[in-house]
C-alpha cells in the first residue's frame, strides 16, 4: 500500500463521461419540453391520460421545437385580436389571459336547449356584442389563481438552461469540443425562448373552466337565428363555428398534424359533438397575418435550422454518418426555409395566381391549391413534412450514436479558474 501524504487542497480532476454529457442532454432537453407546455383544459380524465397526453406533446417539442414556436405564434396573435375587438367595444378589462384562457377551452357556454361546449374568445366577442351575455367578470389574477403549475419547476428549468448555456459557451472560448447531442439541444433550447415569449400570458396546467350562460331567457336557436343561414351550415365543433370559424381543412400542416395526432395522441379528443374541449392540436385563425410576423416565424425557425450546421465540420465516427448528417442539415434548410418562402411567396401574389389560373378569388394558399386539385396540397406537403421529419429524426439518433467516438477534448472540463484573472 503506497502511504506517501499528499499536502494541501486537492482539486477534482476537471473532466467528464459520457454519461455525463448524456445526462446533462436529457435533463435539459426534459425539462425545456415540458415547462413550455401550455396545453388546453384536459377533459376531466385521470392522472395517467394526463401524463401521457403531456409525455406526447414533450416528444414533439423535442423533435419540432421550431413549429411549437409557430402554434404558440398564431395563439399568441389570436389572443391579440381578440383583446383589441373588445377594447373596441369599450371592455379593457378583457387581458392577453382572458384571450388565452378562452382559446384553451376555459369557457365554457351552458344554454338551457343544448348541451355545454367551450367557446373561444372571438366567439365570446360576438356574444357580448349582441348581448346574448354577460361580460365575463372573471379577474386576471382570478384565472392566474387556477394556475397549478409548479414554481419550483420553472426555476430549476432556468438553472439547468443557465448552467448548460454556460458550459457550452465556456467549451467554445477554450476551443473544446462539442458533441452533436449537446448542439441540438442548444437548438431545442433556443426555440423554447420565443414559445415561452408568446404564451407568457396564457394560463399554465389549468383544469378548471367558467360556466356562462345565456341572457334571460334566450336559447341556443335565438343565437343562430339571428346568424341565418351561415349557422345552418354543419359544424365540425359546435354550434358557433360560424363566429370567426376555424381554419379550412387543407391548412398547410393538417395533414401531418393528423399523422402525429394518431401516432403521438396529441388531440386526445373523442369524436363527439359538440366537443367538450378544444383539442390542443386546434389552431386558432390569427386574422391577417404581416409580413414581419411571418419573418418572425420564418427567423426561428432558420435559427433552429442553422445552428445544425455548426457541425458541419465536427468529427464523426465514420464517413458514412459525416456524409449522411450533412444531407439531414441541408434537408432541413431546403424542406424547412425554401418551401415555407415558397408557400408565402405564393400567398402574395395569390390574386394574380388567381386570375392566371382562371379560378374564383381565395382567401389562402390551402383553398387555392385545393382549387386546383384536392389532392394537390397533400401531394405537396406530405413528402416535404416527410422528409424533414426523417431528418430531425436522424439527427436525433446520430446526436447519441455519435457519443461512441469522440475527439478526446469533448471530455475535458471547462477551466473557468482560467477565465477570471489571478492575482
């Protein structure tokens, strides 16, 4: 037995495993996807359709960060509509919250003729308007209140995303290496920032609604009476689909939303109608959308798509997973960017298509292809969403493949004794 004495402080030895680094991936990846959850009012299910119906949805986040932003973008401009059309009416204290609480199915409309259904904000205004109810009383902080997230949650997600970033910027100063894995989860944790920015506002882990109910005693009939014959035509949802209805069947993501929905369960939603929630893959229609909100859109998700390349020229563990990863980054950049412009270039000059075309005026991109053929949007879609959901996935998978062979800098731990002077 060697008894020599070792005097003075001993440091730990300053390097890592990989298990470390995977450890580190995971938690962060984790606790980004499911603290930027803001999901709908859940019907009233037990505890274990919850979890599964949020373990889903944390999967998504994690392969699509960048169309998560994009949901929470078009909610986000719902709710702004919705809280302008009510300061039009003289109502200010209709919030951002109350916008958000009403689109995630918190109110929910209870006439003496029907059956109850969630209605949304827009479908709230034209209510109010017409006096068929009352103004919700409901306060801010009285919906804040049905908040059941957890506080504790959020602030080790903000230590976590700290102390990640800060190993990863520390890592690039002292020129060490970075894994594949870690770089993608700085991209899913960037995307997490601009979702966070547009639900800040909406109600976290609500399970609880507001009942309203109808004037006096007026009914349901009363309320599409006087819509005449644009409520006649069959709902999808619920009565008042025709107050601002929801986007036309051929959206540009329907047909790989409805792929997920079955394989992922992310509507979890029974075929009843009316329905008795809002599914949380429901999007709500944000009105005329802007060129700088589409930028906004189309900025994160380049983002997202560009940080990819920064491993570009890392050291993989053999040519065939360099040459196939580089395919996955330019599939992303060319299914992602190129076809998402191409699809708001025609959105711009959707009036000359029309004419050139020889087809009715359309409102969207969606009716006008659907003009042209009905199979002819998910003849499109379909193979683009295809292919860039197989490259996410190899990205994914080659993230920890390629933990198996390592440049020997990658673990090696930051020295941040050497970033601040000594004296």
């Amino acid at each position: 037995m060697n008894s020599t004495l070792v005097h003075g402080w001993v440091a730990s030895p300053n390097e890592r495993g990989t298990i470390d680094i995977v450890w580190s991936c995971i938690v962060t990846m984790f606790l980004c996807s499911w603290s930027v959850l803001f999901l709908n009012v859940p019907d009233k299910h037990d505890f274990r359709s919850y979890l599964a119906t949020k373990l889903s949805w944390v999967a998504f986040t994690i392969f699509f960060p960048e169309i998560l932003a994009s949901f929470a973008q078009v909610q986000f401009l719902s709710a702004r509509n919705s809280v302008s059309a009510f300061t039009k009416l003289g109502y200010r204290d209709w919030s951002m919250t109350h916008a958000f609480f009403a689109d995630m199915g918190g109110f929910m409309l209870d006439p003496p003729d029907y059956p109850p259904f969630p209605v949304n904000a827009h479908q709230i205004h034209y209510l109010v308007e017409h006096g068929f109810i009352d103004f919700p009383s409901i306060q801010r902080d009285t919906i804040q209140d049905r908040n059941k997230a957890d506080a504790f949650v959020r602030i080790l997600t903000s230590i976590q995303i700290l102390w990640f970033a800060l190993q990863c910027i520390g890592r690039a100063i002292q020129h060490l290496n970075v894994s594949m894995l870690e770089l993608d989860v700085v991209a899913i944790v960037l995307c997490t920032f601009p979702t966070f920015y547009f639900w800040f506002h909406k109600p976290l882990d609500v399970d609880t609604t507001v009942t309203l109910y109808l004037e006096g005693s007026l009914e349901l009939k009363d309320v599409l009476v006087l819509a005449e014959g644009v409520a006649k035509r069959p709902f999808e949802l619920t009565p008042l689909d025709f107050i601002n209805p929801p986007p036309d069947p051929y959206q540009i993501l329907d047909p790989i939303m409805w792929g997920l929905e079955h394989l992922l369960r992310l509507g979890t939603n029974s075929a009843h109608v009316p329905i008795t929630r809002f599914k949380n893959t429901s999007r709500m229609n944000p009105g005329k959308v802007t060129v700088s909100e589409w930028a906004i859109s189309t900025i994160i998700s380049l983002t997202f798509i560009c940080i990819h390349f920064v491993a570009w020229d890392f050291n993989f563990p053999s040519p065939l997973e360099r040459n196939i990863s580089r395919s996955a980054f330019v599939l992303l950049l060319g299914t992602g960017f190129t076809f998402g412009n191409l699809w708001f270039l025609t959105m711009w000059q959707l009036p000359n298509l029309c004419r050139q075309l020889g087809i009715p005026q359309v409102d969207t991109v969606t009716q006008l292809m659907y003009q042209i053929h009905p199979i002819l949007q998910y003849a499109l879609t379909i193979p683009h969403f295809g292919a860039y959901g197989l490259a996410r996935l190899f990205i994914i998978i080659e993230g920890f493949a390629s933990l198996r062979a390592l440049p020997a800098s990658s673990f090696r731990g930051v020295e941040w004794s050497d970033m601040f002077p000594h004296i």
